[in-house]
C-alpha cells in the first residue's frame, strides 16, 4: 500500500534540504478546468512509480468556493490504498492563490490539515501590496511553501526587501519552490534566500503526466543551490544529503 500522509508546518522537522529529483511537491489532476484530461490520481501514482519518485504531492488549484474537495481527498485516499507498492508517499494538498489582502483562497479546514502551496496568480501593480501580501502569507501557520515565486513584470524587488523576506522565510520555516513549470525564482533571489538559509524544494507544476518528476528546466537553478544545499548536508549530517525522505519531513497527521 502507498502512504498517503499530511503533511502541516507544526509538524514539519526539516533536516534535510537537498533538492531531490525523485520527490515532485507540486503535481495538479484533473480537477481544474486546464489539466490533460488523462491526468487522473490514479494515472499520476502510475506515472510517479513507473519514473521512480518516493515522494508526490498533490496539489490541484483550490478556491474558498470549490465544492469538490471532499471527493479529490477521497479519491487520493482510495487511489493510495488501491496502489501495489509502499514505495512511494502520496501527500495530499492544494495550491491556494495569495489574495491582495494576504489571506490565501482556501477554506481553512482544509489549509489547516493538508499540505499548501501558497503563489500568486493574480497581478497586484502595485509593490507594496505585493510585498504585503506576501509577508503575510508567509507568517500564516497553515502555508507550507511558497510556490512559483517572482516579481510582478512592473517590478523587481532590491536588496533590502529581498533580505528581509528571506529571513522572514526562514523565521516562520517556509520552503521555496524551484518550479519547472515557470522556472521560478529568479536567480538572484535564489542566491539572496540562499545567504539567509532558506530551505528549497522541488515542484514541476506539472499538469500532465509527462511533466510530473520532470526537472531538466531548471538545472540551472537546481545547480545555483545545490553546492551550498550540499555543503550545509555534510557539515550537519556527515553525508551528502541522500538521506531517507523521513528526514525532510515528519509529521503527526495523517489523510
């Protein structure tokens, strides 16, 4: 059998930050109106398994509104539990829009329990708003990761206010997506969030089944964290960072 777990920042103990290729933390399905019609929970342990990853995160697009979350976690549940392999760990979770406000479009019975990816999909045109927004999603409990981050096209954020919201990162225990999809962050930020020792993963965003695990787009990126990733591994755990995927994240909850 699969495990599916949940996974929420409380329980979270990250000793292990290495930008795994088999571990994808940004996977939708087909409960959006955009995704390849084959893209179904249960295609997507499939394709995770035939490819090799250990860890997936179910993320679809979620809004206050949406009324099908019920049957999605359901079906996780009953695809995980039909599965022929415990090798892999299926979370179960949601991508949730940053509002201009800075809450997150997400009933909070759900973001409360599962795993968010919290990310912009809206533009503000207006800096302040977005920095707001931001630091405020990043000081909400229920967010576990930053996903697909970058500036509004109007904008670029200096060093100052990189600074402060890498620390703020790293003081509320967020993670930064590197995300294939819109090769996300930009590289000087990954470098800024680097000096304050902010944790990364790995998310392709995919919305098909050939994009889950797939993260030849941004090598780059990959290559721009890594070394460091990798020095911190052997100077805290004596290794190089392969470590099991227990040691990236724990957690008390389970779907």
């Amino acid at each position: 059998m699969i495990c599916a777990q949940s996974i929420k920042s409380a329980d979270r103990v990250i000793t292990n930050t290495s930008l795994n290729k088999d571990q994808d933390y940004h996977v939708h399905c087909n409960y959006n109106d955009h995704s390849a019609s084959d893209l179904t929970i249960k295609n997507i342990i499939a394709q995770a398994e035939k490819i090799g990853l250990r860890v997936i995160a179910l993320t679809e697009h979620v809004r206050r509104t949406s009324d099908w979350v019920p049957r999605y976690l359901a079906e996780i549940r009953a695809e995980t539990a039909a599965a022929s392999t415990y090798k892999l760990k299926v979370i179960p979770g949601f991508e949730a829009k940053i509002l201009r406000d800075g809450s997150i479009d997400c009933c909070e019975g759900y973001s409360r329990d599962h795993f968010i990816v919290a990310s912009f999909h809206s533009t503000f045109g207006e800096k302040r708003v977005w920095i707001e927004a931001l630091k405020s999603a990043i000081q909400n409990p229920d967010v576990d990761v930053i996903g697909h981050l970058a500036p509004e096209p109007t904008f670029d954020l200096n060093e100052e206010e990189l600074s402060e919201l890498a620390s703020l990162m790293f003081s509320n225990h967020k993670i930064i997506e590197l995300n294939a999809k819109y090769h996300r962050p930009p590289p000087r930020w990954l470098l800024k969030f680097k000096e304050k020792n902010v944790s990364f993963h790995l998310g392709s965003d995919a919305h098909s089944l050939q994009e889950i695990g797939n993260f030849s787009s941004i090598s780059d990126l990959i290559s721009i964290v890594h070394d460091k990733v990798r020095n911190n591994n052997n100077k805290h755990n004596g290794n190089g960072g392969d470590d099991d995927v227990n040691s990236l994240y724990h957690s008390n909850r389970s779907l």
